[in-house]
C-alpha cells in the first residue's frame, strides 16, 4: 500500500511542480497585478502543504492500521494531519480562485486530485 501511495501522489506532486515552474516564468512579466501572482504564489505554497499532508495523514492512517472497512486505527500523527490536509486543500482552491493564469489551473487541479488519489487509494485498500 505504501507504494501505490507513493506511485498515485506523483500526480498532486507533478501538477504542483508545474504550477510552480509556470509562476516563476511569468513573475518576470512587469504587466500582471501583483496581488494576483501573489494569490497564485499562495495557493501553489498551499498546495505543497495539501499535497505533503495528504500524503503523511494516508502513510500514517495506512502504519495505524486503518482500512476502509470501518474501525478506528490506533491514534497517531493522522489524527493531526487529517484536519490539516483538508483544510490545505480548500485553502488552495479558494486561493487559486482569486490568482491568474495557468497556474492557477495547475493550483486547483492539484488540490482536486489530492482528492481523488485518497479516494483512489481507499478504493485499492478495499481489495
């Protein structure tokens, strides 16, 4: 299970990555409002913190022995991510929403897949 973890978290992590490349290329445009690179600078910066606890809370939840079948896991350093995770990833899409540019896509389509590599992993653990 750890490694699907880490094979399916390669798309938040590579999203996140373009993101940032596409930001730092064009933070050298003197045309953009500034505001709105620093939103898109924010939510990619947020998005990091979705995508690293996102993966601790499901590595942690995994070590803690928690399935999807029901039954709490013994407690652990998910029960801190977990709030934090998800709190991340609403804070990037709301962050994303006020930025500008393809980053901002790559900001909001990292978050949404978060989402979904959870699911997914959720969805193998049921197997």
């Amino acid at each position: 299970m750890y490694v699907a973890t880490l094979i399916l978290f390669v798309i938040p992590w590579s999203l996140i990555w373009l993101g940032w490349k596409t930001s730092l290329k064009n933070s050298a445009k003197p045309n953009q409002q500034r505001w709105r690179s620093l939103m898109l600078q924010a939510s990619l910066a947020v998005g990091v913190l979705a995508a690293l606890t996102a993966m601790g809370f499901f590595l942690s939840w995994t070590y803690e022995g928690g399935s999807p079948h029901g039954g709490a896991p013994k407690p652990g350093l998910w029960l801190a991510l977990r709030p934090i995770a998800t709190w991340s990833v609403v804070a990037t899409v709301v962050l994303g929403a006020f930025a500008k540019g393809k980053g901002r896509l790559l900001a909001i389509a990292s978050a949404i897949s978060v989402i979904f590599v959870i699911y997914l992993l959720a969805a193998l653990e049921m197997d």
